[in-house]
C-alpha cells in the first residue's frame, strides 16, 4: 500500500508519488497504454513548459473541454502546475454552454480535443470566439499534440 503524502498542492502530491514510486502504474488507457508516475510527472514538467512557452503563467485563465484520456489529465496537470486558473468544461457541452464559459472566464486559451466523437471542437470555438485580433484566446487542440518544451 502507498504511502499518505502530506502535500501543499496536486503537483507536490505528483512530485512525492513519482519520487518514492516511479515505476508503479498510475494511468491506463485501452488495453496496451501504461504510464507510470515517473513518466507522468516528467511529461507533466515537458507540457507545462510547452505551455509555458505559449504565455501561460500563475494566474491566466485557461478554459478547457476535453474527454477523459490520458493526455487531458496531462494538459490539466501542466496547468496546475503552472498555477492557471482552470475552467473545465464537459465535453458534451455545445456551443451555447461553452460560448457562456469562454464569455465569463475571458481565457488565455481554450484547450479542447480537436475533433472528437463525431463532433469539430476547433470549428465550434472559433465560431464562438470570432476572428484572430490580439484578445482572441489561443486555441490548442490536443489530437495535434500538447506542446512540449524543456523544463
């Protein structure tokens, strides 16, 4: 049985697990993808500052709508690391919950799937948010990869 870590914050949590036990599993996906604590926490560190990178520091608001994978609990991680504020959305949430969201949080970026079940979750954000001017959020759309960068 695991240890009870006494952590300040989710990422310390990550940080302690991954140190005492980095080769246990931590997520599964599918039938035939492992990722362990120490490969979460280290690709968690390459996101966040990928993330970093595209302007996303403590503080900035960040909206996303992403279904349950390996790689939106990675996205949501890096941004917990970075101290972003999150506003998570349901992805079977459209246009009208979605564009209120984007309405009240006035994101940074809105991170969602790309396309996904059937469904174009680029294509519905720019509707909602219009053309590109400079107060237009970065749209990131992770069937295209999370960015990476060195921590």
């Amino acid at each position: 049985m695991a240890p009870i870590y006494e952590a300040s914050s989710f990422w310390d949590l990550v940080e302690q697990r991954a140190a005492t036990s980095a080769d246990d599993r931590f997520l599964l996906q599918g039938d035939d993808t492992v990722v362990t604590f120490g490969q979460f926490r280290d690709r968690v560190e390459r996101v966040a500052a990928g993330l970093a990178e595209r302007g996303i520091v403590e503080g900035t608001p960040v909206v996303w709508q992403l279904p349950t994978a390996i790689d939106s609990i990675v996205a949501a991680t890096a941004l917990s690391r970075l101290g972003a504020v999150q506003t998570p959305i349901i992805h079977l949430y459209r246009e009208k919950e979605v564009g209120f969201c984007i309405d009240q949080a006035k994101p940074a970026m809105v991170i969602v799937p790309g396309t996904w079940g059937g469904h174009d979750y680029v294509a519905m954000v720019e509707g909602l948010v219009g053309p590109s001017t400079a107060d237009r959020p970065q749209i990131l759309a992770i069937d295209q990869g999370l960015p990476e960068g060195d921590p």
